[in-house]
C-alpha cells in the first residue's frame, strides 16, 4: 500500500516506522522542514523512543519511508492517510483548540482523491469525525465520504518511549462512519501492525470495530478519564493519610490484593499530553460529568496543596531557595507538556521562595526556554521537591542539597535510608520521617 501519516512526531514518526517496516510505501508530511530533513537523512528527530533509531535508519534506506513538506506529494494517490496532527486545549477556556487539526485536514482536503481510507488518530471530543471531519473533507475535496472515500477514527493508545511494544500490545480499535469504512480500516490495520497474544482479553487482540466512529472516540476518552478521576480519589485519600498519619500506599497495596479494587498512586501532579487534557475532551460534549470534573479540579490543585504543606512544615518558605527536582511530567521522559513543574514553581514564587529546577533529561539552555531557573545537584538549597520520577532521584542523598532542610518527595522515589537526619515527607504519608 501506499500510506500517508500526517504530522512526524512523537506518536506520528513511530507510526510511520512501523507502516513501513510492514512493507508498506509511506510518506510522512510535517510543516517542520527541520523534521523532515532529519528524517530524510535516517536520523531521529528526537531521542527517548526505545528502536526507533534503528528501524527508522533501515527504512528510509531501503527507500520504504520518506518525509516532506508537502501535503500534494504525499496524498494523491494514497491508499490510506493517517493523520496524528495535535488537538490543543485552550489553558483560559478549557475548550479544545483544532486550528492545527482544521488546517491540516483542509490540507488533506485540497489533495485528496477517491479510492483513499482516511484514519484519525489524535484524540477527540465525541462527534468530531462525523460532525466536522467528514464535511470539511467533502466540502474543500468536492468527494463525497461514503462513495468516494471514507473516514473512520482509530484512536492511538500508546505511550512515548515504548510505542512499538504497545501497537502490538493493546487492541487496535476503529470505528467507521460506515460498515464498508470499518471493514476498510480493520483490513489496512490489520496489514500494519502484528499483536501480542493476549488470554487476558475477552477475544483475541487484534484490531476489534467498535461500531461507529463515536463509539472508538468515547472509548479513549473513557480509558485515560478513567485515570484521571482514579488517581484524584487516590490523591484525597493521600491528602487524608497525611493529616490521620496514615502510609497511603501501604493501604493501595491491601486493597489492590484482591481483584475489585484497582486503585492508583498518589502524586504531586498529573501531566502530559493525555491524563490532563482529555477529561477536558469529554466535558467540552458533556458538561454534567460532575465527577470528572471534580476529579480534574483535585489533581489540578495537588501541586499548591503539596506546597502548601512544605510551607506547613517549615513555617514559610518566604526567601528560601527551593529546588525543583524534575521538569519532566513523568520520570524516563524528555517532555514538560502540561508537566507539574510550572503549578509547583508558581506556587513557590507566590509564597515568597526562589524556585529552581533541576532535570537530568534538559540542558540548562533548554529549561532556560521553558521559563526555568536551572539548579544543578551540588548546590546550596534550603528544600528539595521531588517532582519527575526520574530514576537518578533514587540515589538522591542530602550531600546533594548542601543546607537542605525539608525534602517533599511528590513521587515516592527518593530512599529513606539516604535521609537520616533530614526531614523527609512522602505525598500520601502521615509525618514526616
């Protein structure tokens, strides 16, 4: 076949990776000519996904895979276009922003031809491919879906640094517009991608038809909502383990041994593209979810209320120096997307302390750009937060922090063993050791 994927990032790139390593002739489009040159010369773009390097080199040089610029090199023509262009969220309005989606499917619009299969990826609100998807493409193609060609909407449902062990991991869902648009998609993904055998699963993995096109949105919005609202119960049960003095994760462990409770951990924050933004997906088509809401308006406020208790701890953080351990929104991860390091900081700043940031993943250049102040481990400081996960935090040790009074360790990362003598608190435990 011939595949076009729209947008080379990091879910965007892998998918084209793996089209091609099936045998297929991909072309990837990008409006960043930097992306695209790397690409073009065999080398990643960015670092952190586990194969990529090697089975992207492979492909383009054995002429599988390519990159441009240009939406009517790619699309004319195409078997199937794959489009994982980002949805934005608006940070004043919650509302989801789809200038980037609306341009690149104008784009797709203007190019397509009859005879193509087009599949979204990025997540979206319920409707999105049948109420604004569908007519934008027939308007600016003069096609008509159905006839000409055919739209369905197959959500990605892996996670960045692992995304080729996921494809085949997990069940590839579509859903169609049409019965002929599903059986269309299940056929073309059935073509790219291998899976994992599964006995833990209703029915065999492999790609499953959900139905219809809103059926598959609903089923990522509900899937990562579902985290969202699971991690805020663990947060207030974390919140009322502290004041009773109570070891939260010593409960989650005694209630996660038996096979009804499914309970996740504490954290000083919720980040990244998905966990996030998605809750706002779904409330943007149905604003009575009260508990989702409730649930986002929680995990949001963990990053002051973890603050709030260092603060608590000390007396004031006014002209203190605190490091922020982790720009990161999770630990392993070279991305600050919604990240907890921005709430943590500003919260900080509001009660008078000097926040810094370390993060063994970014140069001080880089978390310059981002509207950090860089820290380096070795220098004086009078608190330590834990915010990323990173591994290197395990080792993590007072000698690190000259002067450290106070560690906050938002991830349950840091050894205790390392912090005698130092006051050492863990999110979701009572105090501190």
């Amino acid at each position: 076949m011939r595949i076009a994927v729209l947008a080379l990032g990091k879910i965007g790139l892998p998918l084209a990776v793996q089209f091609a390593d099936a045998g297929h002739d991909v072309v990837g489009v990008d409006v960043n000519a930097r992306t695209v040159e790397l690409v073009n010369a065999g080398t990643e773009p960015f670092p952190g996904e586990t194969d990529l390097a090697e089975k992207l080199a492979a492909n383009v040089a054995a002429g599988r895979l390519r990159a441009t610029t240009d939406y009517g090199d790619a699309v004319p023509g195409a078997d199937a276009v794959v489009l994982v262009v980002p949805l934005f969220v608006d940070e004043e309005t919650a509302e989801p922003d789809f200038a980037w989606m609306d341009a690149a499917t104008r784009a797709l619009g203007e190019h397509l031809t009859p005879g193509t299969l087009v599949s979204y990826e990025t997540t979206l609100p319920v409707g999105t491919t049948r109420g604004r998807w569908k007519p934008m493409l027939e308007e600016t193609s003069g096609l008509v879906e159905g006839r000409d060609f055919h739209v369905v909407f197959s959500p990605e449902r892996v996670l960045t640094g692992r995304v080729f062990a996921d494809l085949r991991k997990y069940p590839k869902l579509v859903g169609g517009l049409s019965a002929e648009g599903a059986a269309l998609a299940t056929s073309f993904y059935e073509a790219v991608l291998t899976f994992d055998e599964r006995d833990d699963l209703a029915r065999p993995n492999g790609v499953w038809d959900l139905g219809s096109a809103e059926a598959a949105e609903m089923a990522k919005l509900a899937e990562t909502t579902y985290r969202d609202v699971n991690i805020a119960l663990a947060n207030q049960f974390g919140a009322f383990a502290e004041k009773v003095g109570i070891d939260i994760y010593q409960v989650i462990e005694a209630c996660n041994s038996q096979p009804y409770s499914h309970l996740h951990r504490p954290g000083i924050a919720v980040g990244g593209h998905c966990i996030p933004v998605y809750p706002r997906l779904y409330l943007s088509v149905d604003p009575d979810a009260s508990v989702v809401r409730e649930a986002r308006a929680v995990n949001a406020a963990n990053p002051a209320r973890v603050v709030a208790r260092a603060e608590e701890l000390l007396g004031s953080l006014d002209g203190l120096t605190v490091a922020v351990l982790g720009a990161s929104y999770r630990g392993g991860v070279k991305e600050t997307a919604f990240s907890g390091v921005f709430p943590v900081v500003a919260a900080l700043e509001s009660r008078g302390a000097t926040a810094v940031v370390h993060d063994p993943m970014f140069t001080d250049d880089e978390l310059a750009k981002t509207g950090l102040t860089p820290f380096h481990l070795g220098d004086a400081a009078d608190v330590a937060i834990v915010q990323a996960d990173h591994r290197a935090y395990a080792q993590l040790a007072p000698a690190d922090l000259p002067g450290v009074r106070l560690l906050v360790d938002g991830r349950r990362v840091t050894d205790a063993s390392l912090w005698q003598g130092v006051p050492r608190v863990v999110v979701g435990t009572g105090t501190p050791a």
